[in-house]
C-alpha cells in the first residue's frame, strides 16, 4: 500500500467525529429549523436583489455551506451530543451486488 503516516490520536478523533451520525437531542432540531429559516430568507434576498451571474450562484453555495457548518457546529460540539462508539471494520460493510 505505500508509505503510512502515523495519525494523532487527537485526529483520529476529529475522524471520528466528523464521520458518525449524530442524531439530535434536546432543543436542537428546532434550531436547525431557525437556521435554515434565516439561510433561506437571506437566500430570497439575495435572490431578489442580485442579478443571475456566477457570483449570485457562488453566493447562495456559501450560505448553504455556512448553514452546514452551522448545524455541524450544533450537533458536533454540545454536552451529550456525542454518539456512543461504536465500530465497523471495512469488511463488515454490506456489499452491493
């Protein structure tokens, strides 16, 4: 397979994070909600008041990205919002036919 970094623990569980379903608790579907809602009024605006072009387009990507984000930030980083470990080699996948 080539040459093998060494990885960080601390890495590996930026991996850990960012890859594992984190299924929502608490308040925080109603602030994905409120999140969405402002992106897509801004989104209307924006819509509304800029001329189609490569820039408007580019504009209406990044606030879906800054919502993204957002809403990882949310589900990622709270007290409890982390899921229980639970691992799966490779080979356990299912494999479609």
């Amino acid at each position: 397979m080539g040459l093998v970094y060494k990885v960080a623990k601390q890495d590996l569980d930026k991996v850990e994070t960012a890859f594992t379903y984190h299924p929502p608790i608490d308040d925080q579907p109603e602030r994905y909600v409120f999140l969405r809602t402002a992106a897509k009024n801004l989104a209307t605006e924006i819509m509304e008041n800029c001329p189609a072009s490569r820039e408007r387009a580019v504009a209406i990507t990044k606030l879906e990205e800054a919502i993204m984000w957002a809403n990882a930030s949310i589900a990622r980083n709270e007290p409890n919002s982390q899921p229980k470990k639970e691992v799966v080699e490779v080979t356990d996948l299912p494999v479609s036919e």
